[in-house]
C-alpha cells in the first residue's frame, strides 16, 4: 500500500474569492482603510463643503474667529459626546447627559449663592456626577436592566432633583466664575478663544490617547465589537461596561460646569433634548450604534457639524432656528443609512 506525497516544489494555489475561478476583487468601500475611516471621511467631506459653501456666500464666514466660535460656543457639548462616544462604544445609550448638566448646573448655582468657594463646589458637582455615572453602570450591569430604561430613569430623577433645588433661574455672580466666562485667551489681534474651549479640546485629546493606547480602551472596543468574545478572551467586561457610564458620567459633570460657565446661571429646564444632539453628533461622526466602531475625533467633528449649522442659518438670519433641528435630523438619518450600508459591505465581502 503506497501513499501519494504532494510534490514539494508546486506553488500554493492561491485563494479565490468571488466565485469559481474568479479572483477576490477589493472594492473602494471594502477596503481595509476605508473600511474603518469611511464614516469619518465622510464627515470631514461634509464639514468642509458646508464650510466652503459658508465661506462662498456669506462675508467673513471664513474668518478664524468664526472657526474658533464653533469650540468656543459648543465646548459643554464636545465634552458631553466624548462622554457618549464611551459609552455607544459598547454598544450602550445614555438618555441621562442632558438632565445631569441642568443638575450640575442647578448644584453649582445654588451652593455659590450660599457662599460656597467655587473650587469646591466645581469639585463636588463634578464628583457627584460621577456617582451618578457609577450608580446607574451598576444598575444596569448587576441587575439586568436595559441601558435605555436605566438612563431614562436617572435623566427624570435628575430633572426632577433640579425641579425640587428651584424652579427658576438661579444667576450665577460668584467672582471665580464670572472671571472664567469672560476670560478670552488672545491667540492674535482680534482672535481669541475660552478657558473652557481648551479645556473641551484637552479632554478630547485625553480621551482619544485613552481609548487608543490603553488596555481599558481596546476593551472598550472588543465589547461593542462582540461582548461575548470579550469575555471568552478574558476581559474585564463587567468593569469596563460600568465604567464607561461613570466617563459619561464624569463628563457630564465637566460639560454642566462649562456650561455654568457660558450662561453663568442654573436652570432646571437647561439641556433639554441635549442628549439627543451628543448623540446626534457622535453618530454624524462616525460611531456605529451598534458598537466597535467609531472615534473620539469623530464626534468633535460631529459638534462642529452641528454647530455649523447654527452658525449658517444665524449668517442667513432669514431662517428660523428650527431649521437647524430639520437638518440635524435629515443629516442622522443619512449617515446611519451609510452606516448600514458600510456595515453590510464589509460584512459580504468578510464572507
């Protein structure tokens, strides 16, 4: 009985994809690049046409000072989706930011009207933010509650405790904060920009560096990717997961003070429908909802989309403000249709 040994010296045959005898074909959208940045690029293609078209119709849009105002008046709401960025990351929803920042800033009203110093009470709102993160992590990892239902009931507890510290408008005249709001740093003549956007800038670079070279970033990624394979892999998927809502959390903490700082008052009807625009903007730059995939980059680029849009129609001065609510919804369903259609590209030609 004789056996057949293959002859060492014949190439492989390489693989065929696509079909009998047909080479595997590598299109633009299932490339491995485009695969993972398309959603990006594409945000940046929409940012810089809404820009040119700006710049082509308006006077002075293109100013530097017009470019720096989009950080300078967003700078809460670029912190707030670094916040949601985490937290969509792995695949979650946080319904609470918005009623969080009215809460820190009713908590940061309320304890300067009574003559608290302001590095404590920016400390404490802050820090109780964050419990509030934590809390409402462990609600929904150790009891089995859906992130919708757990977040949707921290955002009426906290717009309800805002209720319950004053119905109206607290002002805010503490010195500390009064001297924040009005500082501007002089980058050069007639170009200046806020304490509090470099400070949004910062925490974005931050959050970046953490999600990109840290272990608690990459499993942050593997969970939105496939939790179960996190855990197989070992990874700490229960800790991560709570922790990116006490992030959140933190961040909504940080953007209620940046915004006390940008109306220098307290209002428990502040933030309304906020966290549906951090939303909105990480989603417009380039996180899937699904999880795994999406950058803290994209989501600034999100912020300067939006407020973009703000910007345009305050140049138009004929449109109403709603407007920007029709385009920023227009602009979400598009991009989560691209979404879906990179998604399912690239998961015909994984096949």
């Amino acid at each position: 009985m004789t056996a057949t040994v293959p002859h060492l010296d014949s190439p492989a045959r390489p693989p065929q994809r696509g079909g009998a005898g047909r080479p595997g074909r590598t299109s633009i959208l299932t490339s491995p690049f485009l695969g993972k940045y398309a959603s990006v690029l594409i945000t940046v293609a929409l940012l810089v046409a809404m820009f040119s078209v700006g710049a082509g119709r308006y006077d002075n849009f293109a100013s530097p000072q017009v470019v720096l105002n989009l950080f300078v008046d967003n700078a809460f709401l670029i912190v707030l989706a670094v916040g949601m960025t985490f937290v969509i990351l792995t695949g979650g929803i946080d319904l609470s930011v918005g009623s969080v920042v009215a809460l820190s800033t009713m908590i940061a009203a309320s304890l300067l009207q009574t003559g608290w110093p302001a590095p404590v009470v920016i400390v404490l709102v802050i820090a109780a933010a964050t419990v509030l993160g934590l809390l409402v992590g462990l609600m929904i990892h150790y009891f089995d509650v859906q992130p919708f239902i757990a977040t949707l009931a921290a955002m009426f507890l906290a717009r309800g405790l805002c209720y319950l510290i004053s119905l109206k408008s607290i002002a805010i005249t503490d010195p500390l904060f009064t001297e924040l709001a009005q500082a501007r740093i002089q980058l050069a003549p007639r170009i200046s920009i806020t304490p509090a956007a470099l400070i949004a800038v910062a925490i974005v670079v931050l959050a970046a560096l953490v999600l990109k070279y840290t272990r608690f970033g990459r499993t942050v990624y593997a969970i939105g990717g496939n939790e179960q394979s996190a855990r197989l892999m070992g990874l700490p998927v229960v800790r991560t997961k709570v922790l990116v809502y006490t992030v959140s959390g933190l961040c909504s903490g940080i953007a209620g003070i940046l915004f006390s700082f940008y109306t220098l008052s307290g209002y428990s009807l502040t933030g309304i429908g906020l966290e549906l625009d951090a939303i909105a903007a990480v989603v417009i730059g380039g996180t899937l909802l699904t999880g795994g995939t999406g950058f803290v980059l994209g989501s600034l680029l999100g912020v300067l989309v939006l407020g973009l849009i703000q910007t345009v129609i305050s140049f138009e001065g004929t449109l109403s403000s709603w407007w920007t609510k029709i385009v920023i919804g227009g602009l979400l369903l598009i991009f989560i249709l691209i979404q879906r259609l990179l998604t399912r590209r690239s998961r015909t030609s994984g096949r």
